[in-house]
C-alpha cells in the first residue's frame, strides 16, 4: 500500500515526495524532528511534542514552517487519508535548500516533511512481556543531545552495536553515569524507588519521561532524578526505558547480567498500564 506523504503543504504519494539534494537536512543533519504516536486513530500527547519542536527550532535559530494549529490538523489528515489506527507519525523540519556553506542562509525557506508508519497492535508489543536486554556503550553523541536533531548516526551505530552482540539496544555511557538508551530515556528502580537522569543538555527531554513521572508521583511512587552507573542498574530490582514509540519497556538484561528476577517487573508493568491508560483518555 502507497502511503501518502505530506511535503512542504502537498499531500503525495510517496514515490512523488521528494526534497532537494542542497536540502540541509541532507547535507547537515541541520533538520529537528518529532515522533508522535497514534493510539486507536488518535494523536498521544501532541501538545508535548509541538512544545519540544518549538524549543529544539528555537535553540536552533530556526522558524517554525507551520503553526501549531496547522501542525495538528497535518498530523490528524495524514492519519486519516493512510488508515493509522495504531502507529506513528513522524515529522522533520529543515533549515531548507541552500547552496552548500556551512553559515545558514541568510532566508532561509525550511522543508517540512511528514509520514506516517503503521503498526497494529502497538501498545501490546510481545517485547514488553519478555523484556530488552542492553548493552552498554560510550556516548560519542554531540553535546546538545536536549536539542531533537536529525544527526542520529551514532544512536544508529549503537543499535548495531548492540545487535551484533544478540541485544535488542544500548544504553550510553558518558562520565560513568548512563545517559540515555540510543532513542529513549532509561530508569531503574530501586527498593520501590524510580530512577532515572535529571534533565540537562546530556538528554533528549523526553515527552514520554514527562509524563511517566507525573503519573508515578500522582501514584505516590518516589522519584530521584539522579545519574546512575550501569553497575547499579545491574543490581536493581528492575529497570525500564520510555519512548513515544514503546512506551514503557522493561530491561531485563544490562551486559549480560540479568536485572531483578530477569522477568519484567511489577513497576514497570505498573506504569506501562496507567500510561497507556491515561495517554488514550487524553488523546486528541
Ligand atoms: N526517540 N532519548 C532519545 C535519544 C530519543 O531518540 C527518544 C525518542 C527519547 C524518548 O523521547 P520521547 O518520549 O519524547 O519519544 C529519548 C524517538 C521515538 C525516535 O527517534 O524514534
């Protein structure tokens, strides 16, 4: 089936959607972007990632293409016109076509691009009865990691990484304390206590992680957003990671050392219910 594809305000099947090879999103990664998830045909916490596209253009001394209002109602027609009832949608801003030069344009004309990916039964992915395992890895990322750029090489180099050791992702290292799994934020928890990094410019301020933690403190869970080492993480009872596209996934194996019992634990089956409970109730 051809999706349909929206580029730069057409809607086009997407062997006709096409951007310029002096893109510099092609030729920078100077481009941000967005993953959205849809839930029985409806978007999960828009509002959030709209928020982090803002701030990500802005840090980047770029302008929105579109407004928020337009954003959403390009969102919701490309979940219509392809049929999403579970899946994603994901959306890239560029700084646009530009002879090649390092400085930006001086008007520059940014690209926007959005597509959509179907994947039924998403929210009862197998995966989250079995459980991940991880590897470890040096972060080798740039420094603002807090800013969603499209520059994802290196995440893609660690989930080959981790593959090639018979693991399903990584988790980065930087300073002996993990940063963050190659595309979502990592947890462990501790005698009924959830962990994970504080925000900073080391980490993706996840959409997921915001909302995660809301509902856990509503929950009266404790939280500490601190740093932990892989070798804590080894020794906890459980951990997990969140991301629009898995929500809450539990990690059973860090190196090779199994977590907790090595089954997915009753915290993060606990969060993974009321996340997608409320992330339903709440989507637009
Ligand atoms: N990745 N950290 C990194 C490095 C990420 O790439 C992501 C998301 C997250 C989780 O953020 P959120 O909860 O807002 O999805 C954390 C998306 C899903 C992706 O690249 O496909």
């Amino acid at each position: 089936m051809m999706r349909i594809v929206y580029v730069n305000g057409d809607y086009v099947p997407e062997d006709e959607a096409k951007v310029s090879v002096f893109d510099r999103g092609f030729l920078f990664a100077d481009g941000v972007y967005e993953v959205t998830s849809v839930l029985g045909g409806k978007l999960i916490d828009f509002s959030g990632h709209a928020a982090r596209l803002r701030r990500s253009l802005g840090e980047l001394e770029m302008e929105s293409p579109v407004t928020e209002e337009a954003l959403l109602a390009i969102h919701r027609e490309l979940v219509s016109r392809n049929g999403i009832e579970d899946g994603l949608v994901y959306l890239q801003v560029t700084r646009g076509v530009a002879d090649r030069d390092f400085a930006y344009p001086a008007e520059p004309k940014p690209t926007l691009v959005l597509f959509t990916q179907s994947k039924p039964g998403m929210a009862d992915a197998p995966m989250a009865r079995t459980g991940l395992s991880v590897i470890s890895i040096p972060d080798r990322r740039w420094g603002r990691r807090d800013i969603k750029t499209v520059q994802l090489l290196y995440p893609s180099m660690g989930k080959m990484m981790a593959k090639a050791e018979g693991a399903d992702d990584a988790w980065m290292v930087e300073d002996g304390a993990v940063t963050e799994g190659t595309s979502n934020n990592a947890y462990i928890v501790r005698d009924g206590t959830i962990v994970t990094r504080q925000l900073g410019e080391e980490i993706l301020h996840g959409i997921t992680r915001k909302a995660v933690l809301a509902l856990a403190r509503e929950a009266q869970m404790k939280v500490e957003e601190r740093p932990f080492t892989i070798e804590e993480a080894q020794a906890a009872d459980e951990a997990f990671v969140t991301s629009a596209s898995t929500f809450v996934m539990p990690v059973v194996r860090i190196d090779g050392a199994t977590v907790g019992t090595g089954e997915p634990g009753p915290v993060a089956a606990r969060l993974r219910e009321i996340y997608l409970k409320e992330s339903r109730k709440a989507a637009i």
